[in-house]
C-alpha cells in the first residue's frame, strides 16, 4: 500500500465523534460504516437502474487516490504549526485557510462540495494552494452523518494535477461492446458502429449528453428503462435484478467512470 493510499484509508477511518444533534445515532456515520470495509476491492464508481433512474455515485477513496499524492513533508510542517500553543483554539477551517497565508502561498481557495452538484460517496472539504508551481490541497473528510461536523484531520496532498478536485460532478457511462454478437440486427436509421456507445454528464447525474458511437444518439436518461429482457438492445435500457443497465442500442452492458 503507499504512502497516499493509507493516509486515505486513515481518513476515510478516522473517528470524527459524535454529537447529540448528529442523526448519525439513527442511520449510523460515514466512519463507523468505514471500519471493515476493504477500498481496494470495490468499484471505482457505483453504477444502478431501477424504474426510478440512473444512479451513478463515485467511490470516494479511489477518486482521491487517482487524484492526489500524500505530502508527508508539508503535512508534518502544517501539523506542527497547528498544534502551537497560539492556534489550540482555533477551528480546523479556521487553520485551513490561514496556513498559506502565512507562508506567503497563493491562489488559496476553501471547497465543501456539499455546497454544489456532487458525485462523490461522501463529502469532502479541503483548502487548495500553490506552493512554487506545485498545486497542494489541505484535505478534509466528513465521517459525520449531518454535514455540519464531523470532518476528519486537515491533512496535506498534492493535487497531481491542476483543479483536479474540481470535476467531481463528472462522469461517463459506457457500453462495453466486447460482449455484442456480431450478427445482432442494429436499430434502424442508424449507421452502424461497432466503437462503443458513451454518454457523459457535468451535473452530477441530472443529464447524460449522448456522446459517442450512433450520431443521432440522444440523452441516457430519456431512454425508457424495461425490466423485460427482450428489449436489451432495442431502443430500451433493459435493468436486470441486480441494477446492471445494458446499452439501448446494442444491449452490451453498462459502466461508468
């Protein structure tokens, strides 16, 4: 395991406490879920259709692992500043943004995802900076139930690229044409493609903008979804009982990323 992937596990872990106004009592905190879970093993993006819809939901502990590097240098520089006696009362937030303020960083900027269109399986708030050229984040996890507490240790990565936490409302679900029989009749007024059939979205799952494969494709989401199998492939998404979506137009299986 490296050196990111256990301070990610550490996170996603880390007992952020409880609260007598916390519903977590009832339906149980993001990090007492956590503690025997194996990230490692579990999808990249969590993929259903049911006759209510698409729901696609980033695996927070691999978006972040494809996105950021532990620092251990600047984590221990920032810890050490903020267990000063002089900052013991102030809030985590409150260090967040003053950290590279003092040490003359710039492009400083505080993020709760919360506050916009989100994909992600749980919250995250972090302050980004730049330090020379490199683009660093000061990484919070909310472990709580309610997203007003329960936010993990401030904890220093490099973003390895740019607003890299920036696309969390992104997504793409695509069909994988390997499983297609050759011989399958192709919809009507369709030119024939055999690359697959894609769809992206900005906004968190609201819309799914047809992307790839047949020209004349149009939005997932209109698609009307069956639970009869003898629509896979022909105009529907057909749903099975699992939640596996198979692609409209040529009945392969759906995945997102």
């Amino acid at each position: 395991m490296t050196a990111t992937e256990q301070k990610l596990n550490e996170l996603l872990k880390q007992n952020t406490g409880t609260h007598m106004l916390d519903s977590g009592g009832a339906y149980g905190r993001h990090w007492e879920k956590n503690q025997n879970k194996d990230f490692e093993v579990e999808p990249t993006t969590f993929l259903s259709f049911s006759k209510y819809g698409i729901e696609a939901t980033h695996n927070l502990y691999h978006w972040l692992e494809e996105r950021l590097t532990y620092d251990e240098a600047m984590d221990n520089q920032f810890q050490e500043w903020a267990n000063l006696p002089e900052n013991e009362d102030k809030h985590w937030l409150e260090l967040m943004e003053e950290f590279p303020e003092i040490n003359n960083e710039y492009d400083i900027d505080t993020v709760n995802t919360y506050n916009g269109e989100d994909m992600l399986s749980q919250t995250i708030q972090y302050t980004r900076f730049v330090s020379g050229e490199e683009p660093y984040v000061l990484l919070q996890v909310h472990g709580g139930a309610d997203v007003r507490g329960g936010y993990s240790t401030p904890t220093v990565f490099i973003e390895n690229d740019f607003y890299a936490l920036a696309d969390n409302a992104r997504a793409t679900i695509q069909c994988i044409r390997s499983d297609v029989d050759p011989k399958q009749m192709e919809l009507p007024d369709f030119e024939i493609d055999r690359s697959p059939h894609y769809w992206d979205t900005e906004d968190a799952g609201y819309s799914w903008d047809y992307a790839g494969g047949y020209k004349n494709g149009g939005r997932l989401e209109a698609f009307e979804i069956s639970t009869d199998e003898e629509d896979k492939g022909k105009g529907k998404i057909y749903a099975d009982e699992d939640g596996n979506g198979y692609c409209p137009f040529c009945g392969s299986l759906l995945v997102a990323v």
